[in-house]
C-alpha cells in the first residue's frame, strides 16, 4: 500500500504505525538501524526535527522506501 506523505508531521506517525505492525520495539528498530532508542522516539514525534541520514537508517531498518514523482503521476 502506498501513503502520500507531504510534510514531516505525517511521516513520523506512519514510521511509528509501520513499526507497530511489525511488532518492533523502539528499542529493536535502533539496533537494527544503529541508532538509540531515543532518536527512533524522536522521529516519530518530529521527523522533522531529524537528519535525513538518520531518517533513511530508520526506513531501512522497517523494509522501507521513498518514492518521488511529480504530482498528480501515479
């Protein structure tokens, strides 16, 4: 399934919701990632207020990917 993200205040909850159904811990996901168990709580509160390289860490350790395209492609 595929989500619109279009600002940062939705990317955390869905990072968070993905993590969830995967039945993963904050703690797992930073190991997996190689960040802290805080900085997994903090993008999911406030992507925006993270790295894109710690961002990217996150998404790979959950099995996840952006796309970009131009709106209204599909």
């Amino acid at each position: 399934m595929n989500y619109l993200i279009k600002d940062a205040q939705q990317l955390g909850p869905l990072i968070k919701a993905f993590r969830k159904d995967s039945g993963l811990t904050q703690q797992h996901v930073g190991q997996k990632s190689d960040l802290r168990q805080n900085a997994v709580s903090l993008i999911e509160s406030d992507a925006g207020a993270s790295s894109v390289e710690r961002l990217f860490k996150l998404l790979q350790a959950l099995d996840l990917e952006v796309m970009i395209r131009r709106r209204g492609e599909r």
